[in-house]
C-alpha cells in the first residue's frame, strides 16, 4: 500500500483531497471540514500525514497518523 501523504487543498467546487504527487484530486468536498475528515480516514488508513492548506495555498496544520519516532527528535 502507497504511503502517500494526504494534502487538503482549496479546489473549485469548495475543497479537495489530493495524495501527496498526484495531479488529479481524489474527491471534491463544499466544506473544508468534510475534506479534513475524509483526508484523516486515508492518512489514519495509510499511516501516512495529513497536510491541510487554507485559501491562501500555503499550509496551516499537520497531524501525523505514521510510524512517528518516540520519543520525538528536536
């Protein structure tokens, strides 16, 4: 299984998810926070991170749901 991470990004019809390299969108969402819940899911699934951008592009948050090291570095 990929273990892409999954990016929550603005998108014409409101928001969409996008793995982490893909050109094209995985599914398209009115509401940020659907689009976040719907990313969570893959990332939790794929043991991948999450990557939510605001309107501007530019990322506001990230949550890991990987093999993070414990405890962590820096």
């Amino acid at each position: 299984m990929s273990r892409k991470n999954q990016h929550v990004v603005p998108h014409a019809q409101g928001w969409a998810v996008r793995g982490e390299g893909n050109s094209r969108v995985a599914s398209t969402f009115r509401k940020q926070s659907d689009a976040i819940d719907a990313a969570r899911a893959i990332a939790q699934r794929q043991h991948s991170e999450l990557v939510i951008h605001g309107r501007d592009g530019k990322i506001r948050d990230k949550d890991s749901h990987g093999q993070d090291p414990y405890p962590p570095k820096g």
